[in-house]
C-alpha cells in the first residue's frame, strides 16, 4: 500500500493564481483531511470529508475549496492565491471515528510570490 | 472545542537517556482521545502514542509512554533510552470522541545529542 500520497511536493505561485493539490488514499478510508503547517506552529484543519459527496469546514477553511467525489480522492482548491496562503499543506485519512489514527501524506510545501 | 498547549519550543537529550516533554490540554467534550504524533526532518507525520481519556491506565508503546494526569489536563510523553532516530518534532493533540478534528499544538522540537 501507498498509503496517502500527494501532489506536488513543491510549489511556487504567483499572487493571483489558482491550482489544485491532489491527495489520494489507498486504505479505503472513509475520513479524510486538509490540514496546513505554519512555520513554528501545529496543523490546523482546512477541511475534511466523512465520505464520498460529504465536505464540511474546519478551523480556516476561507480561500479553499474541496471536492470528494471518490472514496480515494480528496483534491484541495486554492482560488486567488496569497501570501497568507504560503505553507505547507497536509493531506490525511483515517478509519471512523475519533480515536483512530489519521494518516498523513508527504505534504506539500506552497509559496505564493 | 480543544485547546493544545506545549510549553517546551525546544528540548534536548543525550542518547540513551531519558526525556519527558509537556502537554496540557482544554475540552468541553467528557470522552476525547489524546495523540502524540512526530515530525522527523522528512516531513512525515507518525502517530507515537495515543491515550483514551476514559482509560485511567497510562499507554506505552515501546520506549514511548504517558502521564495521562485527567484532572490536571495534563497529558506527557516520556521517552526512555533515547536514540537519534528521535530527533523530531513532537506534536500533542485532541479529538472529541464526536469529532472529526484533530486540534495540535504547537510542538516541541527534540534534539538526540550522541
């Protein structure tokens, strides 16, 4: 198994721009995560997935967007990238239920100029 | 809602000896799950240990374990016999048991001195 996997694994976007990061999961988890990295701070949840056609926000999902049309899949949407969006971005899965381990992707590290 | 708190930005251990880094934590849920998870320079996150908050019994993985303290909201990892391989940042987190968000702190970066 793969596991959770993500693409690019590096970045550079000019202000303005859009893209779309791609995450993809091979254990057939039904739970799935975006989550970004400041420097020198935690993960906070962007958005996560319950299933195939369930979204929901999280903590700072503002300038995003997702979409979850397969079980695998689980794409995030950067429309009119900014600075403030410079990070690193991690894609994760997880079985039901809070008390199960979220597997993480490589991540993937964004810098908009 | 949760809140994560790790008061040591930075900490360091001799090899082979023995580290304990802090986390206090804050929910308004009764049952919740609490997670060590580690960041080596790779980038990859790997979940150490987690907790139950329901479980009075401390968990141990291996050379990893916890202080749960439920009253003290107080949720510590040890690390015994410390190798390089441990050189990382350590992240705390909670779960509501009907939620589906990790909240992390903010981490503590270990540094294995050999």
């Amino acid at each position: 198994n793969a596991g959770v996997t993500q693409t690019p694994k590096f970045r550079i976007l000019k202000i303005g721009q859009s893209m779309t990061l791609q995450c993809t999961q091979d254990m057939n988890h039904n739970y799935m995560y975006w989550y970004r990295q400041d420097p020198g701070m935690g993960l906070k949840l962007i958005y996560y997935s319950v299933g195939a056609g369930i979204t929901d926000k999280g903590e700072v999902p503002n300038g995003y967007n997702v979409s979850r049309s397969t079980t695998e899949d689980f794409p995030l949407r950067l429309e009119l990238a900014a600075p403030s969006q410079t990070s690193v971005y991690f894609c994760a899965s997880s079985g039901q239920g809070a008390q199960n381990e979220q597997f993480f992707g490589p991540g993937t590290r964004l810098t908009v100029l | 809602a949760q809140t994560v708190t790790q008061s040591q930005p930075e900490m360091s251990v001799q090899e082979a000896e023995t580290v304990t880094l802090s986390c206090t934590y804050d929910t308004s849920e009764n049952n919740y799950y609490l997670f060590w998870y580690k960041q080596p320079p790779s980038r990859q996150m790997i979940l150490v240990i987690r907790q139950e908050a329901y479980k009075q019994q401390n968990a141990t993985e291996n050379r990893f374990s916890v202080n749960f303290q439920k009253a003290a909201k107080s949720f510590s990892l040890k690390i015994s016999d410390s190798q390089l391989g441990d050189t990382a940042m350590y992240f705390c987190a909670c779960s509501g048991a009907g939620s589906y968000q990790l909240t992390f702190g903010k981490g503590t970066k270990l540094s294995v001195i050999p």
